[in-house]
C-alpha cells in the first residue's frame, strides 16, 4: 500500500494521521515544530492546545458536547485522550494541556505504520492521497503554493467576521425583512433603531472593553483595509455608522405603511442594523458590517441593546484575527476531498471550521477517507443530522460569496420535524437523532468497524 501524506501536526493533522494508521494504511506524517514555530504554537508536541485548554461544554445537549459524544462513538483518538487528561472545568472537557499533548506525540511516534517527519512541508506533494490539516497559521511557502492551486480569489488570511445570531432568538415584532429600496426579494431582517436607541448604542459601542491584538494579528490587519471594526467607525464619529452599515435610507417596515408617503416620515428608523441570512434554512443570521473587536462578553452585552436583538443568541461571536481558510464550499465536498483533485483532502481550521473539536472532526472524516481511498474504496459523508456532518455540510454548500468560519451550533442542523419551543427539549431531541443515526450510520455504513476497513479486501 502507498502510504498517505498528512500534513500539520495540530488537532486535524494528528487525528487524521492516527485514523490512516488505525485502518492499516501507512502513513507519512510531517510536522514542522519545533524546526519552526508558528507564531501561536511554543512547544514541540503534537495538537498543541494554542490558547484555551477546554473543548467546549461537555454535556450531549449543547452542540459542542454533541460533537465529543459523535467523536467518542466514531473512536476519536484526540477525544480519547482529552477525556483521559481531562480535569475539573465544570462542565466543560478541559485538559491537562502538556500531558495531553504529550501522551498524543508518543502514541503517534510509537506506531508501527506511522512516519513521523519533524519537517516544513513547503509545497503539496503531487503523487499520492494527501491531508493538508496545517491550520490557520500554516507556513508562507505552502499557503503560497496552496493559494496557487486554489486560485487567489478562494484563500483568505484574515478573519474578520461578524457575530451570527440564531433566528428565532431575534424578535420579529420588531425586526422586519426587507431589502433597500425593496429591491428584489426581502432578504435582510432589519432592527431599526430611533435617534434616542441610537445614541445610547453608540456611546455603548464607544465605551466598550476591546480585547488585545496580537502583534501577528496586528500584522494582518493591514492586508484587510476597508474593513474596519464597527467600534472604530464609531469612534470616528457619531454619525459615521450611520453612513456606513447602520444606514437606514430605503429600509422601512411595511408592517406600519407606506414608507414613501411623507405622512409616514416619522416613523422612519434613525438608523438600522441589517442581518443577512447565514444558512439554506434561514436559522442562522450574520450581523452585516459588525466585524468586531471587542471582548465577547462586551459583544454580548452591547449587541442586545440593538432592538430586536434584546435575546439574541450568539452561536459566534464577532473576531478579528489572523486565520488562513479556503472557500470550502467552492473548493470542497462534503467528503473532505478537493473538488479538482480527489485526492487531495483537508481538514481543521484551514477548512473553515472552528474551534479545536470541530478540527478534530474533520481529522476524523479527511484521516477515515485518505485511507478509503488508498485501499481503492469509496469516501464517506457523515450524516446531515449529526453535528459532524451537518458542519461538513455546511462548509462544503454555504454561500462561498460570504464564506467565514462555523462553530459547531445547532443552527446548521436540519430542522426537527415538529416545532419545539422548548430550548432544552429541543437540543435534547437534536441529540437523540444524531445518536442515533450516527449508531445506524456506523452499523450500515461501517459495519461499526473502524471505519476505513469496511469493505476492503
Ligand atoms: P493547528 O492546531 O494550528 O495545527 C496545524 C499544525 O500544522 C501546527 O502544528 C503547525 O505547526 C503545522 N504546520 C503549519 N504549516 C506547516 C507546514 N508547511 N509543514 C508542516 N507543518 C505545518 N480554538 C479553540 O477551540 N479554542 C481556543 O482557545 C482557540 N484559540 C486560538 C488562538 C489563536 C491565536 C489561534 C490562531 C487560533 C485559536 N483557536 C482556538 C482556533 C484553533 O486554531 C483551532 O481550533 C485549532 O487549533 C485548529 O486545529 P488545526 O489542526 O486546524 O490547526
């Protein structure tokens, strides 16, 4: 068997690599720590945790939680180790961060079948099934050498983006769907604030706590011009958000009349906060211009006070940082495989997936499919209704024109057949179906065996 090229040894790399060796297939596995660091990565083990040691809430009712459960039941080797190094963190899977990533680094170094390169991989090998999982700091020579494959207009180095709020968490008796100057479809949800909302909004917005630029993000920042922080156009005046993406001209709420008439010129909004839907199924909605550099607490706090948006639910906050990712849903399938080579596979954050659990998932699918198509056997998708699936999903058909980076949320999963209002019930419903069909799924699909073996000979 030709062995399979994983590149990047962070979350996606190392549970890519272990699900290759694991179905039996040889595999080539270069990092380029500690020779080079990156400039968040400081020591030289394996799925180092940059910042946070936590994976998110433990419990199988909250998306992140889910995702640990689908991991666990799938054999997830890094989920494994975090649930073995896990320490007190109420309710949330945190880890002894140096141990964790130390017993990972000897357990990969001590297969048989694992080739382990401590090297800078500059350019993608042409020959051969290849995992590219090098993360949202991955090394100038290759991004380049990516870039070129992908074509400049599908890479982005830079990650500023706006919060995305849960639909139904945005109040409908005040926002309102329209478009500016009611051209074509209504395909915003508009808030629209009075002169009074406005102020007090925008001295919020003013006063509110940022949190510290890193210098490489600071760096970055300035490839990104004409896109700057809504708390810096409000400092550039209090009028300035008015000119920009709070502008209210050609928006008004059909629900009170005829915006043209003058007799209605009153009831015009001052200003007016748009919301473009995110997803096919119009849960998720991104708070257009609202790339933000503000501590989430702070978001959270000034974001409610736009009306409409008293209860909004966050499933991610606004952030400005440096982030390389593709155009995934241009470039690839739900598979994990390049669209133009299929054999060429992805993973992590470099696919526009975020947060370290969601890296480990695609590790899982890309490292289960690499080695798929090694032994000449067919790729996988995960199913739609788990939160695995539903996140390749969605970054391999979401709107590659506004394409930014997907926590795992409950938002991106298909709707239940009946509606239920009930928040904990319905997360707790959203739960049992992936369970489920990830249980029958593994049975059908996989004959619950390890998953790249099924059907080889
Ligand atoms: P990484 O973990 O970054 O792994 C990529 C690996 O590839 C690295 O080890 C790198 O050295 C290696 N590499 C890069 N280029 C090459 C090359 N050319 N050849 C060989 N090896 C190469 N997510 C969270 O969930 N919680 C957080 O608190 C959090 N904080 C973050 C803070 C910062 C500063 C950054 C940049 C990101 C943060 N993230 C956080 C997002 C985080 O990056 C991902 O969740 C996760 O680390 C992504 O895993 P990955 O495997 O895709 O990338």
């Amino acid at each position: 068997l030709q062995p399979v090229y994983v590149i990047g040894g962070g979350l996606a790399g190392t549970e890519a690599a272990w699900q290759v060796a694991r179905s039996g297939v040889p595999v080539v596995f270069y990092e380029m720590r500690p020779e080079r660091l990156s400039p968040a990565h400081h020591t030289e083990h394996l799925a180092e945790l940059v910042c946070s040691n936590s994976f998110g809430a433990m419990s199988a009712d909250r998306a992140a939680g889910l995702l640990h459960e689908e991991l666990r039941r799938l054999g997830s080797i890094v989920i494994g180790k975090a649930d073995h190094h896990a320490v007190p963190a109420g309710g949330a899977l945190a880890v002894d961060r140096a141990e964790f990533s130390r017993d990972l680094t000897e357990t990969l170094a001590q297969h048989p079948l694992v080739d382990f390169r401590r090297e800078e991989v500059r350019q993608i090998p042409t020959d051969g099934v290849v995992v590219l999982a090098t993360g949202p700091l991955t090394s100038p020579d290759l991004t380049e050498d990516l870039r070129q494959f992908t074509g400049r207009d599908y890479m982005s180095f830079f990650d500023a983006a706006s919060p995305i709020v849960v639909g139904e968490s945005i109040d409908r008796d005040v926002a309102f769907m329209a478009s500016r100057y009611d051209k074509g479809e209504a395909a915003y949800l508009n808030c629209p604030m009075n002169r009074e909302q406005y102020l007090q909004f925008y001295q919020a917005l003013c006063a509110a706590e940022q949190a510290p630029l890193k210098d490489f993000d600071r760096e970055s920042a300035k490839f990104f011009e004409g896109c700057l922080p809504i708390e810096e156009l409000a400092q550039r005046g209090e009028d300035t958000m008015r000119y920009g993406p709070l502008k209210p001209v050609g928006l008004f709420d059909s629900r009170l009349g005829d915006g043209r008439d003058p007799a209605n010129r009153d009831k015009r909004p001052y200003a007016v906060v748009q919301l473009r839907q995110e997803d096919k199924a119009g849960q998720l909605w991104n708070m257009v211009g609202f790339q933000t550099n503000l501590r989430w607490g702070e978001q959270q706090r000034v974001f409610r006070m736009i009306p409409g948006l008293e209860n909004a639910e966050f499933v991610r906050m606004g952030v400005m940082h440096r982030n390389t990712f593709i155009n995934a849903p241009e470039l690839l399938s739900a598979t994990l495989q390049f669209k133009g080579r299929a054999t060429l596979l992805a993973a992590g954050q470099l696919i526009g997936t975020e947060g370290y659990t969601a890296a480990t998932a695609g590790g899982w699918l890309a490292g289960t499919n690499a080695a798929r198509i090694a032994r000449g056997l067919e790729p996988i998708a995960l199913p739609p209704v788990t939160m695995s699936g539903a996140l390749f999903e969605f970054i391999s058909s979401a709107s590659p024109k506004h394409f930014q980076p997907m926590p795992p949320n409950f938002g991106i999963l298909p709707e239940l057949p009946t509606k239920i209002r009930n928040k904990q019930e319905r997360y707790g419903q959203y739960r049992d179906r992936a369970l489920d069909e990830l249980d029958r799924w593994k049975v059908e699909s996989l004959g619950d065996r390890p998953a790249a073996l099924v059907g080889a000979t």
